[in-house]
C-alpha cells in the first residue's frame, strides 16, 4: 500500500480510519507511521502539526489512541479495536482479572477511579486514584501498562490558553475506557472471539496492509497479551 503525505488532522483522521492502525513514531516497519508520512517542516513549528492534531484526529475519526506499541502512541480505528483490546486483554474484562488475583495493585486504583468517572485529565485521575504522592514516573508506568493491555485509551488532549484564547503548552491527555468511550460498538464486540482468534484475525491483516513487513515484526506489534 502506498501511504500518502498527511498535511492535516483531516488527512490523519481519514487515513486511520481507512488502514485502521498506525503508530505516531517511526519503527522497524518501514513507512509504517506518522512521522514517516508527514512533512518535516510541520514537525515543532509555528505552524499545526502532527502533535496538534492528535486531539482533532481522535475526535474525527472516533478512533482509540495510546500507548499500544512497545509503550508508544498508536491510533486503532474504532473497527478493529475490539479484536486488539481482546487479545491484549487476553480476554478478561478488568473485573474478572481482578477476581482471579490477575491485576496488578497499582492498576487497581485508577481503573476504580475510571469506572466511577470514566473521563479525566491526567491530573485528575492521578489525584483521584490517591497516587498524588508516587513520581510522575511511577504514575506513567501505571497508565502505560493499563493502555499496552487494551484497558485504558486516550480521548483527547486539553491545552493551557493564554488571555487571547489560544492554546499552548504541552496538552494534558484526558484518560477514559474504550467501554466508555465507544460504548456498546466496543463492548458488544470485544470478547465475541478466543483471543487467539482475534489475535489470528488481526495478524492476516496486517500481513496483507503491509506487505513490507516480516511476520517477527508484525508479531512485534500485536505483541503480548496481558
């Protein structure tokens, strides 16, 4: 597949919505992400880039954004989240890991904290899941490891705004569950398959949208399941 220059947050959120997957930063599959497809000259300047567009991109196309590659960013269109959330989940919903003695301590609190307000800025959720004390890193960890295993995704990115209105700043992601934020066109689908089915499922087609990439690397990418 030939991947076009993306030179907007439209372009972006089409082009997620029509492949389905693609990671923010360059990786080991060649073309196979954002920076790859966008001009340089948007990258940290004046002009909208790539990391403003992340907010308008999740919002146009509806689709999940987080930590789901090594620890780093990817968009999942809303159609194949599902299959992706099931096997990382390794097909438990949070309640029943926690039941089976299968949640870590740290992920406890925040996924509490979610399912009684299932959309928060990252400060809040870190107030509210009473680890305001822990480092930001400790915090981090906790969020990476709850997007890597499918049960965390970013909604969007909220901006300081200076007295004219216009924003600045590094954003602050506001965290939600892909049960809150897709609903029942999430939740109706994620445990309809084993997940080594869904897992067999998104393997073929990534082999088949990128042609360019080993079966290692694709098995890289789906990595483990929680």
């Amino acid at each position: 597949m030939r991947f076009p220059v993306l030179k907007s947050a439209d372009d972006l959120a089409a082009f997620v919505s029509e492949i389905g997957f693609l990671p923010f930063f360059k990786n080991p599959i060649v073309g196979f992400s954002v920076e790859e497809c966008t001009p340089r000259q948007l990258w940290f300047t004046d002009e909208e880039g790539p990391w403003e567009w992340k907010g308008p991109a999740i919002r146009k196309a509806r689709c999940a954004y987080g930590k789901f590659y090594r620890g780093k960013a990817v968009y999942i269109s809303r159609e194949f989240f599902p299959d992706f959330a099931n096997y990382r989940r390794d097909g438990y919903d949070f309640d029943a890991r926690l039941d089976e003695g299968l949640a870590r301590g740290r992920d406890v609190p925040v996924m509490r904290t979610l399912f009684q307000t299932p959309s928060l800025l990252s400060k809040e959720l870190k107030a509210r899941a009473c680890v305001s004390k822990e480092s930001r890193a400790a915090f981090d960890a906790v969020m990476t490891h709850l997007q890597m295993t499918g049960y965390v995704n970013i909604e969007d990115f909220e901006y300081a705004r200076d007295k004219t209105g216009k924003p600045y700043g590094w954003g602050l992601a506001r965290y939600t569950t892909p049960e809150a934020f897709f609903g029942e066109a999430f939740s109706g689908r994620v445990y309809l398959k084993q997940p080594a089915e869904a897992r067999r499922d998104l393997e073929r087609y990534l082999c088949g949208l990128l042609p360019q990439a080993s079966l290692t690397q694709i098995a890289d990418f789906l990595g483990d399941p929680a």
